[in-house]
C-alpha cells in the first residue's frame, strides 16, 4: 500500500498499523531536528451510501506528505473559512520513502435544525506542527459536482463522467481487505468473497472528482441481514 487507505470506515487494516509502527522504529535512530515540511495533500470527500434510498453522508480524509521526519509532526489542522478541523494526534504511515501524516475521518460541521451536515466546497489549507512548533502549510480543494450530494446511489454514475471503478472489500470487523478494480474473475458475488480471505462484505466504490463515492453494502451472507442477525457494524 503506497497511499494511506482510503477512508470508508474508520478501521485501518493491520498492515497499516505495522507500517505506522514500522516508522517509529525507523525514526527512533534519527537525530534530524529538520523542520516540518509539507510536500503534498492527499484528500478524499468521502460520500456514504447507507442504502438505496438514502443520501450520502459525508466524512473528510486529510492525509499530507511531507518531506521532513514525519515522528516530529504532533498536531495539524484543516481550515476552510470560519471552520477548522484541530487533530492532536494525527496517524502516521510510512510507505516506501513516503511519509505521511492525516486523519481518515473528520466530520462535517454542525449543520441547522433540519439540514444536513456537509463540508464546504471549494479551498482548504492544512497546517502541520512538529515537536519544536514549527509549522508548515499545504492547500488543497474539494471540487464535485453538488448534484452528487442530493442523489440517490442509484444516480451516481450518471452524474460522474468517465467514472473510475473500484472495489472495497471488508472483514467483519470493518477492516480494508481490498480495494482496487475488480479482478477479471470476479463475474458474481460470491467469487468476490472466494477471492478474499475473510472478506464479510464489500461497496462498490466511484472516484468523482475531489469525491470518494461508496455504495450500499454487499454482504457475504444475505439471509442473516434479511433477518437482523447482523448490523452494520458501522458506528
């Protein structure tokens, strides 16, 4: 995994932990007293489809890149006009030579009596600080097309031109198995889960501009959500 995961639920799978524990090793035999330096953003509007009839619920995942010893980097915030986002102890992952630092799951602001709550379009800035309380900036914007948010999941690919395909696969207990386009052997559901080592149910998933766009659950087993036997397992 080059990228920190894509966040449909807020379980990480195990090898990001030990990536994210991996670094400490790494960094515990640096002396670098480097200040922060922020090199790139990786953000995702996450769009949640609870069932077919609903509208999207929105999360925000902010990863940045930076290019100094990511173990220095104690808080960061994400500002979009009168909002900011504080996060004092942000997860760190290291993939390769990329070191990132971000949170997977911020929420929209609290939105009036009987509206829905959802993140501004248009700018953010994000504002790392390290140990010393040096600080470093990057920006970054979400841009989609505002008919996704009052759609229905059956809608979302007519309102996404040239949409990008992928497949989330999950464990029961919410962890990230898979996700990437489906493989060519993957004609039904049931050979999703055959190929998929402890794999309890999957989304369907449509990358639409800035936009993460996850469908309704698919389950392994049917019959025991038909029957309320299992929930979600969302929180």
């Amino acid at each position: 995994m080059n990228e920190p995961p894509p966040a449909a639920n807020f379980n990480f799978p195990p090898a990001f932990f030990l990536a994210a524990i991996f670094i400490f090793s790494i960094f515990s035999f640096s002396c670098s007293d480097d200040p922060v330096a922020t090199a790139a953003v990786q953000s995702h509007l996450i769009l949640d489809w609870e069932d077919e009839q609903s509208l999207p619920v929105e999360r925000l995942s902010v990863f940045v890149e930076v290019s100094s010893n990511v173990r220095r980097i104690e808080s960061f915030s994400v500002k979009s006009g009168e909002y900011t986002w504080n996060v004092d102890s942000p997860v760190l992952f290291q993939a390769g030579n990329r070191q990132w630092a971000g949170w997977p799951h911020l929420e929209p602001p609290p939105a009036a009596p009987g509206e829905r709550a959802l993140f501004p379009l248009g700018s953010y800035e994000v504002e790392c600080v390290d140990a010393a309380g040096k600080k470093d900036k990057a920006v970054f914007a979400i841009i989609v097309n505002a008919a996704l948010l009052e759609a229905t999941s059956d809608k979302v690919e007519g309102l996404v031109s040239a949409p990008q395909k992928r497949v989330a696969v999950y464990s029961d207990g919410n962890e990230l198995l898979y996700f990437d386009t489906a493989k060519n052997n993957w004609v039904s559901d049931a050979a999703i889960f055959a190929s998929v080592k402890d794999s309890s149910y999957y989304r369907n998933a449509v990358s639409a501009g800035s936009a993460l766009c996850f469908m309704p659950k698919i389950y392994k087993d049917k019959k025991e959500i038909e029957n309320g036997e299992q929930s979600d397992g969302l929180e």
